[in-house]
C-alpha cells in the first residue's frame, strides 16, 4: 500500500468525514421510523439504549479503523487471515444483501420524493434516485461523495432537530429515560434499537474511507478515534431527536405509525396537521437526506467492499486499481446495486431471498465483533495497537448483545417463511 507522510499535517485533521459518513449511512429511513415507534410505544423509556447503541459502535468502527491504520490491510484481508470460512459467509452475503437492498434504499429515496413531487410514483422517483446515486459514485472520487454526503447530513440533522425542538419535549422526561429500563416483553426492542444507531456492514466500509480520504498509517490514529467519537456523537443526538419527536408528538397523542418507510410519511403528516403544512414538507426533505445518505455511503463503501473482495479472490494486490474505488469491479457492484434491484420494485421480493438476506444479515454484527476480538489480540497488528482489556470486555458485551439480536431475528425471518 501506499505509505503515509511520516508527518500529519494540522491540515489533514481539520476536515472529518469518514466518521460521518458510515455513521449517516448506517441512520436510514428504517432505522428512524424504529426509534420514532420506539418512542411512540415508551415515551422516553428507552433512551438510555440509544446512548448505549451509539457507544458500540463507537467501540466497533474504531476498531475496524484501528486494524486498517495498523496493519496497513483492509479489513478484507484481515477476515482472510482467519481462515477460508470468512469468504464462505461473507461473498454470498455481499451479493445477496447487495441485491435486497439496492430495492430497498430506492424505495425509501422514492417515498418523500413522490410526496412532495406526485407527478411521478414511488418507484420510478425511486429509481431515478438510485441512477443519480450510481453516477456521483461512478467514478470512486470521495472527494465529491464526501461533499454530497456532508450535504445531506446537514440536512436531515437540522429538519430532525428542528422537528424536536418544535415540540418543546420535556427535559426532565429526557434525564429519566438515561436509567437503563426493559419494558415488559421488550427486551427484543431494546436490542433492535441499540443495535439500529449507525450502521451495519457500512460499518466494516470505515477503514476503506479512511483510506480514500489519505489516512492510512498509525500516524492517523488519533485523528481516526477523535473522527469516530464526533461522528456517533452527531448520530446519537440526531436519534435522540428522533425519539423526541415520537415521544412528544406520537405517545402523547396516541398516534400510531406504520412498520416500514411509510411511517415516515405518516409524522409529516402529523407534523403538517399540527404545525402547518410547511413543517410537513421540510420533514419530507430530512426524510429524502437520510434516506438519499444511506444509499449513497451504501452505493461507494459497500462497492469499495466488493472490489476488494473480488480482487483478493482473484490473487490481485491491494493497490491494484481494480481492487479501488473506480475500478471494474467496484463498477460491476454500483450496476449490482441499481439495476437489478428495479425488478423486484415491480415484481417484488421472492421468499428465498428475503430469508437469506435476513439470515445473512442478522449474522454480520456478532461477525463483525467476533473477528475483531480475534484480529486485535493477535500479531497481525503490532503490540501497541492490540486491545486493552476493557475494549476486549466492550467487544464481548457487544458480540453477546448482535448474537442474541441475531437469534431472535433469524427466527422470526424462518417463522415468516414457515
């Protein structure tokens, strides 16, 4: 790989934006309609598991960069090291989820989008966002994705607050809710929702940013830890916000909202009946930024994934330009991701597949911390960089917490299917 200037330039660390990124991709429309019915259902009960969500993911990203920084090796390679059974799960996942997805991500692109412009329907505004997503990041610059994804965050961060602070949430209601509490039967919530703060694969996509942006040596450590911490900062207050939105306008009024993206659609609705419909419409906005952000970190980090991938299969080295951002195979997985995907927005998704996409799914965090714990108490990173204990006991904590989420939903995916 490239080496790093010996001397990092007070420069290099004024601009954060890897941190951003993966945590913006991982906060989609789904994950926001969970915390708005999260907050609907518990008031501001269930606070605390947002402030803890946040805090595993902080614990996992840094450690995915702190492997990249340290090795100089992709996360790829380092999940190689461990044995051929990583590529067994991992190849199927990345295609399969990439396909699933791809669908998905246009959808929740095409809902505000069809709200605030009806002349077009849901799908064909959701296709033509997937489009304009493959072609910012055709071309693998990140300097022109980071500023698109910058953009977007701004956006929905300042509509999601301004929604919060709208409904003059109680303070004291806010501080009560950091005390850890399990609702009655929740505890699938709790987990659901802690683990929906920031991410999933997009998550292993961090140390491919760092990258891109030119940090990619230990001389970057720090500046990676500090842009992780403000990144699920940022994050952590944005679905804070969320819940206050659904504690305040939705559990007060006992206003239900739909499963899925469409719940969305029903707090602008709320949001245009209380406030006026120009609240309503800004709310649309927020709503496209998140959903707009997550395909766009999804359609280059997860490409970036791909192409990595294919090229260590191939026996190719790390810097070979089909193994980077631009290359034919991070192409090949842009096409993956929007083109195919269009045929199951008008056929809809075959059962095999949804099942597979959530077996593999549900699996990929317990993976993720699992291979972590094994990759930092090793030599393949050099002794200074390896775990501390309490890193090993969060890592642990958090590979408990994604195994027992990964339980409950891959029964309920079979359950569905049976």
């Amino acid at each position: 790989m490239t080496t790093a200037p010996e001397h990092v330039s007070a420069k290099r660390y004024s601009i954060i934006g890897p941190g951003i990124i993966v945590a913006a991709t991982g906060v989609g429309a789904i994950d926001l309609v969970a915390t708005l019915i999260a907050g609907s259902k518990y008031e501001y009960g269930l606070m605390w598991c947002v402030v803890v969500g946040c805090l595993m993911k902080i614990v996992l990203v840094e450690g995915a960069g702190r492997y990249s920084l340290a090795s100089g090796h992709t996360i790829l390679e380092g999940w190689s090291s461990l044995g051929r059974w990583t590529h067994v799960y991992f190849l199927p996942y990345i295609v399969i989820w990439g396909f699933v997805y791809g669908a998905a991500a246009m959808a929740g692109s095409g809902l505000p989008l069809h709200s605030l412009f009806p002349f077009l329907g849901v799908t064909w505004w959701g296709i033509l966002a997937g489009v304009v997503g493959a072609a910012l990041v055709w071309l693998g610059r990140y300097s022109v994705f980071e500023k698109v994804c910058a953009a977007l965050v701004g956006l929905m961060f300042v509509t999601m607050l301004g929604a919060a602070a709208m409904t003059l949430p109680n303070i004291v209601d806010i501080l009560a809710g950091i005390k850890p509490w399990i609702p009655g039967g929740g505890l699938v919530n709790v987990l659901a929702l802690a683990g929906g703060v920031g991410g999933t694969i997009t998550l292993a996509a961090y140390g491919y940013w760092l990258r891109e942006k030119g940090w990619y040596t230990p001389a970057y450590m720090k500046v990676m830890r500090i842009d992780n911490a403000v990144a699920y900062t940022i994050t952590g207050i944005f679905v804070l916000a969320t819940l206050i939105v659904g504690a305040e306008l939705l559990y007060s009024a006992q206003i239900a909202v739909e499963d899925g993206d469409r719940g969305l659609l029903d707090l602008s609705q709320v949001l245009a009946d209380r406030y006026g419909d120009w609240s309503g419409k800004v709310f649309l906005v927020g709503f496209f930024s998140a959903a707009m952000s997550s395909l766009l970190g999804v359609w280059n980090g997860v490409s970036l994934m791909f192409a990595d991938l294919v090229g260590h299969l191939r026996g190719l080295p790390e810097d070979d330009p089909d193994r980077l951002g631009g290359g034919r195979w991070y192409k090949a997985y842009v096409l993956w991701l929007t083109i195919p995907p269009m045929a199951m927005m008008f056929l809809g998704k075959p059962i095999w597949l949804i099942l597979a996409y959530g077996v593999l799914g549900a699996l990929f965090m317990p993976f993720l911390a699992v291979t972590l714990l094994w990759l930092l108490n090793t030599d393949r990173v050099p002794r200074e960089w390896r775990n501390s204990w309490y890193t090993n006991v969060a890592l642990v904590l958090c590979a408990g917490a994604f195994a027992a989420l990964a339980v409950n939903q891959v029964w309920g995916a079979v359950s569905g299917v049976l």
